[in-house]
C-alpha cells in the first residue's frame, strides 16, 4: 500500500521573477506577492531567503556601477554624490556677515 502525501503539494515558484524583484531592492512582502506565496512561506525557506539576499546585493553592485559610469561621463551631480560617499567630501556652509550662504565642497583627506 502506497502512504498518502500529506500536506498540499508543492507549489513551482518563478525563480526569475524572485531574483528580479529582490534585484530591485523589493520587500520580502512585495517578492512573495509576485511570486504568488505566503510570506510566510517565503520566510520559512532558507534557500529563497539566501537567494534574495544575494540578488538584493547584485542589484546594489548594478545601482553603484551605474552612478560611478554616470560620474566618469561627467555628471556633476553624481560626481558630488560619490565624492561625499567615497572620497570624504562634505557640504561645508558658511555664513557671512551680509545674508549670503556659500557653500563649498571640502574634503578632510590630505590626499584628495
């Protein structure tokens, strides 16, 4: 005599879909919901929840390549940004006398 599978069967995820969306820095909550699982179903698999961590990480890798490319074309802006990231910089404010805001950008590395 053949046992019974107890439980419901197995569900086939969209594994795709799972990295996609933990790539783009999506909620555990969100990722469950579009791979149509509980979260708590998702919460319970260490597998999954190694899986989202590493693409979550990738995607971050993606975001800051993007940027330094963005900085290396010369954009201004995204040179500042990664110059306060990375490079020590900061917003000094200064205030004088006749009701003017300068700001400048300063870096406490010597070697910059």
């Amino acid at each position: 005599m053949v046992k019974p599978k107890l439980g419901r069967p197995h569900k086939r995820i969209d594994m795709d879909q799972l990295k996609y969306l933990a790539k783009i820095q999506c909620t555990y909550g969100e990722i469950a919901a579009g791979v149509k699982i509980s979260l708590a179903t998702l919460m319970a698999d260490k597998d999954l929840l190694d899986i989202i961590a590493a693409e979550r990480e990738g995607g971050v890798a993606s975001i800051r390549h993007m940027q330094y490319q963005c900085a290396l074309k010369g954009n201004a802006d995204m040179l500042k940004w990664i110059g306060k990231q990375y490079a020590k910089q900061a917003d000094k404010i200064e205030n004088k006398n006749d009701d003017r805001v300068v700001i400048v950008i300063a870096s406490d590395d010597k070697d910059v």
